[in-house]
C-alpha cells in the first residue's frame, strides 16, 4: 500500500447576506403591523369624543363699597393752662 500525503485546506467563508435580509424583512413587517395596529385598522372601533363645555357666565357684580365710617370728632380745644 502506498502512503498518500494529504494536505488539510481551510476555507474562510464570511457567509452570505440571506440572514441579514431575513431581519430586515421582518424588522418591516413589524413596523407595518405595528403602524396598523397602533392607527385602528384591525380594532374596527369607533373612537367618538364628545366634550361639552359649561355654559359661560357673566362675571358677578362687584359689590358696592361699603360707607364710610364717620370721621371721629376733633378734639376739643385745650384747657388753658393757669399761670
């Protein structure tokens, strides 16, 4: 038998790009779903707000400012003084 020398080959492959187009594509559909989702178009629900405000009302009067008091008398004139 004769001996056969082999030699050992080691082949780098950095892989194909099929993985990273299967993110993007459901990286995509996420975004569209969640997009649908997020503006009702599967809920089939009707939103209606309705706000009613109260009636305005007019300010009340102010009230009448109070009489005045009447001013203390003044005082009389001083004793005179004896001297």
């Amino acid at each position: 038998m004769t001996h056969r020398e082999r030699e050992t080959v080691v082949v780098t492959n950095s892989g194909g790009s099929g993985g990273w187009v299967a993110v993007v594509i459901v990286a995509l559909l996420l975004a569209v779903g969640g997009y649908l989702y997020m503006s009702g178009t599967f809920g089939g629900r009707n939103v209606n707000v309705n706000v009613e405000a109260p009636a305005a009302t007019a300010p009340a009067e102010p009230a009448a400012p109070a009489a005045p008091e009447p001013a203390a008398p003044a005082p009389a004139a001083p004793a005179p003084t004896p001297q």
